[in-house]
C-alpha cells in the first residue's frame, strides 16, 4: 500500500524537484496541524490567502448555508444569483465610486487576463506596459507581462506589444504614450521582494496614465484586503485605479479572483463582440459566499486597524546583525538576507521548528512574512523567536 506522499508524487503534477512534501490533516487560526498532530504557525497565509486564518467559523458557515440552497447553476453574467450580488454590493460600497462594476473570476491570474483584454477592449490600442520583476500569474497573457525572462523564455512567443518600465522609476513614465492601452503595476511590488513605491511615483504615473488614455490597472491580488493596513493598497498613495485586480483573500480561503472597473469601461466587453469576456465558474456561489462572509468579519472585528502595530512588533523583534533590511508594508513583509543559500537554510530550519516562511520568486534573498492578520502578539514572539534561533543557527 502507497502511502500518501508516494501517491502524491506518482500521481499529482509536480511543479519542482523539490516540493516541501508537507503533510497536513487540519487546520485551525494560524496553525496547521500533520498527522502527528504537530502545529505549525504559518506566516504566509496560502501565500496571502488565509488572511483570516483557517477555519473561521463564520466563513464555513457561510459556505455551508449557500451549500444547503445550490451551487453552480450557470456561466458567468446571466443568472441573477443572490451570493455574485451581494458581494458585489459590498466590494463596491467599499471602493471609489468610478469603480462600480465587478467581473469575478476563478483566480488572480484569470482576473488580470479580463482586465488586459478589457483595457485593450475599452481603448482599441494594442500596446501593454508592465514592470519589470513584476507577477501576474502564470497563465499566457499574465505570464506575458511578467517581468522576469527565467520563468518567460521557456514560453515565447509571448503576448505581442508589451513592453516594461522599472518599477518607482519617474523617468520612465515618458513610455506611456497615446499608443498604451494600459499599465499593469502591483501597488506594491510582491514576488520582487516587497517592494513599496514613493507617493509621489504612484501619483505621477496617475497622472501621466491620463494625460495618454491610458488605463492604469492596479494588480492588488496580495495587497488588498488589510494586508498592508489599508483596505486597499492604493489608499495609501491617494490616487484611484481605472481597473483593480483582486484575488487571493477575496475568497475567504475559496478560489476567487475579480477585476474591477467603471460601468461604462466594464460594458465595452458586451458588444462587438458580445461575450467579450466568458467564464464557466467565475463568480460560483458557494466562494461569493464565502467571500461576502470573510469580508464582514475583516471589517466588523476591525483587523484592518490592527495591522500597523503588529507589523511594528514584527519590526521591533526581527533585528539582527544577519537581517540587512525588512521592507514593506503592513503585514506585507520581506526579510533580507545576504544570499538564498543562507534563506533557504533559514527557512528550512523555521519549518522544521514549526514556523512556516518562504522566499520571493524574484527575490530569493528575502523571507516571505504575511501572516493571517488574525495573528496576536504572543504568536508573533513565538513566531520571531523561531526565525532568530534559526538566523543564530546559521550565521554565526
């Protein structure tokens, strides 16, 4: 008899040599728990999905409330379904009004893929400007405006037009022309390590975007939903997207992206053609739902408030000699380390020890901290307590 992780080698995709081969049976706030009934603080959230942990009794409430009335009934956009509706109300009473209306989807990924075509629906120009060491996703269009040409080259040819800028760089605003259908920029860049712009970058690429007619598409998929102590990341620079991406803890731990725009932009995509944009399981009840629910709960326990003092204690604790820098903001953090192989061992040492971290995709010098905005005090002194002992273990 095949035991689990052999079956899990034979038989699912594997995406590295190398998988973490983690074997969990439950989870429950911000621990995870194996077979052995060893806990696990986890500090990256599913990768910023499990922003209230895991298990929130009114998120599973939630879904199996919806479970009891039905699940998938219809593609996306012609059924009028009380779950898709209800948090669309609610994502929008929350926003800027020139965002009024929401296209949901399966995944972040997916989400940017609507939102560059509906840029480039809604403008008729072709051209596309991304930054570099940005992430989209991985599927072909969100791949195409990654700025990183390790995990692109394999794939070309790519999405025809897109060209890149660096990232808080002012002088490269001059690219953005009258021939821009769109930027796609992460508020804060997060697979490049965490990286937050100026203020006043932010609000000069506004400005250039539209003086163009450009759109400017802001990718929070990681930032939004209190991670960085606002809502939504673009709070904190004062200016306000054309189209805004969401995903990961849109759906209170369920498989859900958005995109986000106003009528009049989101309604190029129903003519010429009509169907501009289609999904099967975009919008599925069940994750609306849970959505709806995970949303309450972020606002009405005010976490959104507390995110800035835990993010200080965080600061305050993770000082050492090895740590060259922590950057971000909120509890969107990187640690900087002096190299990937002193990292990894890190990391590996923190979760063999019950603390789970990880690197950055383009940034493998950093430690990925963003744990579930739920985490209390005394969890982040475990937490940090468990990563020096390892930075001691390795470094001196």
């Amino acid at each position: 008899m095949l035991t689990l992780r052999q079956l899990f080698l034979a038989n699912n995709a594997q995406t590295t040599d190398f998988p973490l081969l983690l074997e969990f049976e439950r989870a429950e706030g911000v621990y995870m728990y194996d077979a052995a009934g060893k806990a696990y603080l986890d500090l990256i959230s599913g990768i910023g999905v499990s922003s209230l942990g895991h298990g929130n009794p009114y998120v599973i409430k939630a879904i199996k409330d919806q479970l009891d009335k039905y699940m998938h009934l219809m593609v996306y956009g012609e059924y009028v379904q009380s779950p898709q509706v209800r948090f669309a109300e609610k994502l929008i009473s929350l926003l800027p009004k020139n965002l009024g209306s929401v296209y949901f989807a399966n995944s972040g990924a997916e989400a940017i893929e609507g939102a560059l075509k509906l840029a480039k629906r809604y403008t008729s120009r072709a051209q596309i400007i991304a930054c570099h060491n940005s992430y989209h996703g991985s599927t072909h269009g969100a791949l195409s405006v990654m700025g990183n040409e390790v995990y692109k080259q394999a794939y070309r040819p790519l999405l025809p037009g897109v060209n890149f800028i660096h990232f808080n760089n002012h002088d490269d605003l001059e690219l953005i022309t009258e021939e821009t259908a769109c930027v796609v920029i992460e508020t804060l860049q997060g697979e490049a390590g965490i990286r937050v712009p100026d203020i006043s970058y932010m609000q000069l690429l506004r400005k250039r975007c539209t003086q163009t007619g450009t759109l400017l598409i802001l990718d929070e998929i990681q930032a939004a939903f209190g991670r960085t102590g606002k809502l939504f990341a673009f709070e904190h620079f004062d200016i306000l997207p054309d189209i805004l991406v969401l995903a990961k803890a849109l759906g209170g731990g369920m498989p859900m992206g958005a995109f986000i725009a106003s009528n009049q932009v989101m309604s190029s995509l129903k003519e010429n053609p009509i169907l501009g944009h289609i999904t099967t399981f975009g919008g599925h009840p069940v994750c609306c739902a849970a959505g709806l629910a995970a949303l309450e709960v972020l606002l009405n326990k005010n976490l959104v408030e507390q995110v800035d003092a835990k993010a200080a204690l965080f600061r305050q604790l993770l000082i050492h000699p090895a740590i060259k820098e922590v950057r971000g903001k909120g509890l969107m953090l990187a640690v900087e380390l002096e190299s990937f192989e002193l990292n990894k061992k890190i990391i590996d040492r923190c979760i063999a020890n019950g603390v789970i971290v990880d690197w950055f995709l383009h940034c493998a010098s950093s430690m990925r901290i963003a744990p579930p905005l739920i985490i209390d005090d005394d969890e982040i002194r475990k937490a940090c307590g468990v990563i020096i002992e390892a930075i001691n273990h390795y470094s001196f």
